[in-house]
C-alpha cells in the first residue's frame, strides 16, 4: 500500500533532484482533468518551475525528483543501500531516491 500525502505535507518541503542539487521549495501542487499532478517549485532563483509527480521519487523531509537526466529504469553501476529504507542508491549520492532522507 503506497502512502498518501495531502497538500499541506509537501508545500513548504525542499525539493531536492537525485543528484543532489537543490531545486527550491515546493509552493503548491496543482491538478488537470487529464489526471496530471504537478508540484510548482519555487526555485533558488526565485523562478516558478513545474515538476510533474512522475518525477518524483520519494517524499520524506524533503521532496526527491528524479534528476533531468536520469532516465526510469535506469541501474547504477556501484550500488549502495539506503541507511533507512534499505533501497538501491548510487554511490555518493547524498538523498535516497525512496525515502529521501539524507546519507550524510
């Protein structure tokens, strides 16, 4: 059974990529009639972006977003696990993809 989150817990939430670069915080989610949920991300910039909910890949005390280049599927050639959840990460990446709780 997967998690549900409301709006209050994830605005406000850093939204950081899993590559470990920092977007900005999470202003709002917002919803079509064609079932699409978009988190608008207020970014370091001061710039509104959108990331669709596809991209995301845990919420925890931050929001993980897979990163622009990182396909799904995708397999890491030197694998760890996660300190928390035991999930596949790669090597001396600083937030887990699943959890998004930090390694450090």
């Amino acid at each position: 059974m997967s998690k549900s989150f409301r709006r209050e817990d994830v605005v406000g939430k850093s939204v950081i990529e899993t590559s470990g670069s920092v977007k900005g915080k999470v202003k709002d989610v917002v919803f079509n009639l064609n079932n699409t949920i978009t988190l608008i991300v207020e970014g370091v910039d001061g710039k509104d972006a959108q990331i669709p909910l596809t991209r995301v890949t845990g919420i925890s005390d931050h929001v993980v977003v897979r990163s622009d280049l990182t396909t799904e599927g995708s397999t890491f050639s030197s694998a760890t696990s996660c300190k928390f959840c035991g999930a596949p990460i790669a090597s001396g990446q600083q937030w887990c993809p699943s959890c998004g709780k930090s390694q450090f």
